[in-house]
C-alpha cells in the first residue's frame, strides 16, 4: 500500500514537473502572452453609420476598375461569372457624388455566381471624419444585386473600431445602365469599444 502511494505521488511530482517543463517552455518562446480579459468586456458603443457607396466604373474618373474580366463562357452573360473589380470607391454623405466626402470604400468585389448577379464584397470603409478619421470598418459578405436590401456581415476594423462586430444593409439607390455607374446606399451598423 505503502510502495502505491509513494509510487503515486512520484508519478504525480514527475508529471507537474512535465507540465511545468512544457509551460515554460512556451513563456520561452516569447510569441504569445494573455492579455487583460477586461479588454473584451469594455463597454460597448453602437453606431449606425449611413453614406453612399459610389462605383464608378467609366470614364477618365473611374474609381471600379475591372482587373480579372469574366470567364470567357460568361462574356455575353448577365452573371459576368468570374468578374474582379478592385475599387476605391467615393463614400459620400448624400447620393450625390459631389456631395461631402466621408471615406472610401477600397477591396474588390468578384462576381461569384453563374447563374445571376451576385458578388463577393471584399472591402475596407476607411473612414476621414473627426474621430473615425484613420479607422476602418471591413466588410466581407455576399451582395445579390437584384435584391432590394443586401446583408453584409461587419467582420472587424481597425482604430475605434477595434473588436468590430455588425452587419451592414446595402440598396441600391440608383444604376446607369449606360455607363453601369451605380449608386448604393449603406446602413452600417457597429459595436465597438471607443
Ligand atoms: C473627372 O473629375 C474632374 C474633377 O472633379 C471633373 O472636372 C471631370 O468632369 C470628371 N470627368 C468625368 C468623365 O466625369
Ligand atoms: C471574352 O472576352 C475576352 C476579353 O474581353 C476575350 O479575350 C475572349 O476572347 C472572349 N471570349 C469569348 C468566348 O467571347
Ligand atoms: C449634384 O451636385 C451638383 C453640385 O452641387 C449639382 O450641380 C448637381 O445638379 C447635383 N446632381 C443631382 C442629381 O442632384
Ligand atoms: C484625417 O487625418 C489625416 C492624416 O492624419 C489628415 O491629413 C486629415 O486632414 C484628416 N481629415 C479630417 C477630415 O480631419
């Protein structure tokens, strides 16, 4: 019984000395430390941010440049299945695309489906307005053109909008459909910390 129990509590040394031995040897690697869990439980803010998103995709002052074009069984086709824009697109206080400038939304967006008109928005709102000026908000989500109201999750950003999470509601406020300039209204709704 005797010889267990001291056999018990050798296995019990060697295997704290074993975690302790992996512990710190992960301190020692020096890449990874905890940080204050009170970081994540900071208050909340909730904003709603709206402005125009402005892809201007001709003339000399395009800011939606096509950089991969459709695949060739797409050309003559609605989808333009395979189509990436990158963008630097006007964000703007009203429809307007001379009205007040708030930001740019700069990223692509691809054209990812074969059958309709969907994209893949990949983007970042980087935002000039007193204390956003410098932060960003970055949207990744799926935008069916044809549907009167797209939702796009907020995935993060950056600045006051460290630890970002929402959604952004996309309509289309107005389309050219001889240039195929299009004016998009965003309803952006965001909690962060500061
Ligand atoms: C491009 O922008 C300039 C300056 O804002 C403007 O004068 C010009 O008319 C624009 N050109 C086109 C094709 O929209
Ligand atoms: C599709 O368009 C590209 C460039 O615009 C062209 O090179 C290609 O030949 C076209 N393919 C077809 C099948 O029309
Ligand atoms: C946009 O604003 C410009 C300059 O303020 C104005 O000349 C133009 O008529 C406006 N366009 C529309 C569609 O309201
Ligand atoms: C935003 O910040 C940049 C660089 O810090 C500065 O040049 C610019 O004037 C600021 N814009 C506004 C609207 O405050």
């Amino acid at each position: 019984m005797a010889t267990l129990i001291s056999q018990s509590i050798f296995f019990f040394i060697l295997l704290s000395f074993y975690t302790l031995t992996i512990i710190v040897a992960q301190d020692e690697t020096g890449f990874v430390s905890s940080i204050d869990p009170k970081l994540l439980r900071k208050k909340q803010h909730a904003s709603h941010f709206r402005f125009y998103w402005q892809d201007i995709v001709g003339g000399n002052n395009a800011t939606s440049i096509p950089i991969i074009p459709p695949l060739p069984k797409f050309n003559n086709s609605f989808s333009a299945f395979g189509l990436v824009r990158i963008i630097d697109n006007a964000l703007t206080v009203g429809p307007n695309l001379s009205s007040k400038l708030l930001g740019r939304a700069q990223g692509f967006y691809a054209s990812t489906s074969q059958t309709e008109l969907d994209f893949l928005m990949v983007m970042n709102f980087a935002l000039f307005e007193g204390k956003y000026n410098g932060s960003t908000i970055t949207i990744l989500g799926r935008n069916v053109a044809n549907n009167k109201v797209r939702e796009l999750p907020v995935i993060g950003g950056s600045g006051v909008f460290r630890f970002a999470k929402g959604y952004a509601e996309a309509s289309t406020y107005s389309f050219d459909p001889l240039s195929g300039d299009a004016t998009i209204e965003y309803n952006v709704y965001v909690s962060h910390q500061i």
